[in-house]
C-alpha cells in the first residue's frame, strides 16, 4: 500500500510542545461549549484574541461554569460582544450595498468572510473580517464604483498608486467613514503576478463555471461552489506569511468542509488543481488540519493530493507545519527571526521541485550577503 509522507507522526511528536490553541481548534470542530480556561495561559488567550478568535473562544468556554471566576473571562466576553456590534454593521453595509447594485449589475459575488461568515458558521459574528469582499464583472467597476460613492464610501490609495490598481484583480479599497466599513471590489479572484493566478482552477472560464445562486439576508447573491471556495482559501492563505489572521483560515476550513461534508467533489478538486501550486497550498492547510484530526478527509484523498502538488516532500512539510505550529497557533514572537525571513522560508518551501533545493534557495536568499 502507498504511503502518503506526513510531517511527524503524532507519536514522534510528543516530544514537541503541543500548541495551547489546538485545545481550542478541538473545541471549535466538535462544537463544544464547556472547554476549561485553566489550560491557558495570558499571552495565549491575548493571542487569540488579536488572532480573531476571541469571539470563538468566548463560545467554547461559555457553558462552563467554573470560567467565570477566571481572569480571562471578561476579556473573551468582551470580544464576543464587540464582534456582534461590528459584525452587525458590516452585515448591513452588505444588505445595502446588494441593494443599491439590484438592477445595476449582475448579482454580487460574495466572497471570503463575507461569504463564509453568514452561510457556515454558528453565528456570523464568530467569523471577524476585515473588509467586505465582493466579485463583479470588470466592465461592472464603474457602475459599482458610482453605487459605492453614492452610498459614501470613498476609495483610498494609501498603500499604492491608482497605476497598481489598473492591473490588480480589485480595485482600491472603499472606506466609509460613518460606517468604518472598508470593501473590496474584486473582477478576478487572484492577483496576475502571483504564481497560482496561472492555475486552471482561477481561470476565468473555470470559476464562471463554478458560481452558484445564493440568497444573502434574503437577498439574491452568488457564491463560489464549495469546492473552489476551499482551494481559493487555501490558496489566499498559503500564497503569503501573515501572522496574524493566519488562525482564521484554519477555522474557516474547518467549518466549510462540516458544512458541505456531503456535497465536496474531491475528484473535481483533484482534476482542477493537478499539478499547481493552488494543490501545494491546499495539501500544507489540510495535512496540518489532518495532523490534530481537526478534518476527515478519506486516506486515499490526501495520497492523491500528495501526488498532484508539485512542492513538499517530507522536509518541506515538517517545517512549514513547525512554521503554522509555533506561529499561527502558537503566536509565538518573530523576534530575531525577522517576518522577512519567515516570509522567505514560506515562499521558497511552496516552490515546485526537490526540498533539497528549496532548502539550498532558502539558505541563499536569508544570507547576509543577500
């Protein structure tokens, strides 16, 4: 029988620290609400909570009585009601947006948070975000774009010239000022000069094909079918090292795939990303899930995705699994070890190719000399 290399086994890595938080991402996944703070310490729970978790914390911990006398108690109780009222506005900035564009253009394409928040979790306020995020035609943008300012909002260029924007797959970012609701106006799911826009799965005529009619807040939207809303998370998430907000995509996976358990096609998922990276990023997030058994995913599922990514062998894997580890879940300080270096390793372990020569990469681009 094949044998698809994992990371570390659980037993070889019992002599690592296991990170607090999984304790929590166990809780979250079994939907539990009697979970113990005592296992806990300060700068964990403070991590959470700067990590976008609090709100989910405050749900695990909630029916157990004995966390109330807990010092972290009122701190997760606090984020739990500041999502609600933030998450509240934004939920009504996106009724009227849909609103104010019914008619104007095609049904919006809900996506990310949006998206995710409303139609899998609990309760939306679980799911922080940072921005609406939203899919049009290009030809659309003006029409949106007017909607927009009629509305309030107000684009900013802050981060990059309005010269950036005419080759991006959004367009600069909407403010509201009144509302503090940022949105993003996207015309393409994945930016031209990132490796994965090359993927068949991002192709235009692919993911066309892959929007589904949807209702939001009773209104008609459009979605992502569940399987390209999985490869675009993964891959949103694996293309960049971002600290924080890294945990999310964890829990929104994991939530996703308990949603859609019946209704995943893993073999159009295996077709459509044969040989791209968007199935190296896809195999890191569900082998590290697979890892704590945060996921079920069939034995004969993750083999064949192991053979359709180009990038991780066994080498590679552990140490972007000890990246997610002692980053992402253990929020554990960059210190010396600059987000640069970090950012690097991660970049380079995604490359296709041996790991012997990802390390050689690694090793060339974090020199001084360099």
């Amino acid at each position: 029988m094949r044998h698809t290399p994992t990371p570390l086994s659980l037993s070889r890595r019992g002599c690592q620290r296991r990170p607090q938080l999984i304790s929590l991402l166990e809780a979250i996944a079994n939907e539990r609400g009697d979970l113990s703070l005592n296992g806990f310490d300060d700068g964990i729970v403070a991590w959470a909570i700067q990590s976008g978790l609090g709100p989910l914390f405050y749900r695990a911990v909630k029916e157990n009585q004995e966390n109330v006398g807990c010092r972290h108690w009122y701190s997760l109780k606090a984020a739990d009601l500041t999502a609600r009222v933030v998450i509240g506005d934004q939920l009504e900035a996106m009724v009227e947006i849909v609103d104010a564009c019914r008619g104007q253009v095609p049904s919006l394409i809900l996506l990310k948070g949006i998206s995710i928040a409303e139609e899998c979790y609990p309760e939306p306020h679980l799911r922080l975000m940072r921005d609406l995020d939203f899919l049009i035609q290009k030809e659309s943008l003006p029409k949106v774009t007017a909607v927009l300012e009629q509305l309030g909002y107000r684009q900013y260029y802050k981060d990059s010239p309005p010269l950036y924007y005419s080759t991006h797959h959004h367009a600069a970012p909407f403010f509201h000022e009144e509302k503090n609701v940022w949105v993003e106006v996207h015309h393409g799911l994945m930016a031209p000069k990132t490796s994965a826009s090359s993927a068949r799965i991002f192709k235009p005529e692919t993911f066309r094909a892959q929007l589904r009619p949807s209702q939001f807040r009773g209104r008609e939207v459009r979605r992502l079918s569940c399987e390209l809303q999985l490869v675009y998370l993964a891959t949103h998430w694996g293309q960049d090292f971002h600290k924080v907000g890294g945990m999310v995509a964890l829990v929104d996976t994991m939530v996703l795939m308990k949603h859609y358990v019946s209704e995943l096609s893993w073999q159009w998922i295996l077709d459509s990303t044969r040989g791209s990276v968007a199935a190296a990023y896809l195999y890191l997030l569900l082998s590290y899930l697979q890892l704590y058994k945060l996921v079920q995913i069939p034995s004969d599922i993750m083999e064949e995705l192991f053979r359709n990514q180009p990038s991780f062998k066994k080498i590679g894997l552990e140490t972007a699994h000890a990246i997610i580890d002692r980053y992402y879940v253990g929020g554990k300080p960059l210190g010396w070890f600059s987000k640069k270096n970090v950012t690097v390793i991660w970049q380079i372990l995604t490359l296709p190719g041996p790991t012997f020569r990802s390390v050689f990469r690694a090793a060339a681009e974090l020199s001084p000399r360099r």
